[in-house]
C-alpha cells in the first residue's frame, strides 16, 4: 500500500508542476487538494 501511495503522490507531482508550467492555476489548486489528501494517507500508513 505505501509504494502505491508513493507512486501515486510521484504522479500527482508531475502533474501539478506541469499544469503550473501551462499556467492552469484552477486544475493545479485540484491537484494540489488530492496531492494534500494523499499525503495524509501516506502518513497515515507509515504511522501504522
């Protein structure tokens, strides 16, 4: 489960720089909403 998580946050993250680089600052606040809620379930994992 966390290597999945890492692999998903690694992707979110690529998509968040892109759509920066492009200047689409309303899908790069969503992205950064699930890279948020991601994090914390990694967190979560990784305390378990």
């Amino acid at each position: 489960m966390t290597t999945k998580l890492f692999l998903e946050l690694k992707k979110l993250f690529a998509d968040l720089a892109s759509t920066l680089i492009l200047g689409k600052d309303k899908d790069a606040a969503d992205i950064a909403m699930l890279v948020s809620e991601k994090s914390k379930a990694l967190a979560d994992e990784l305390a378990k």
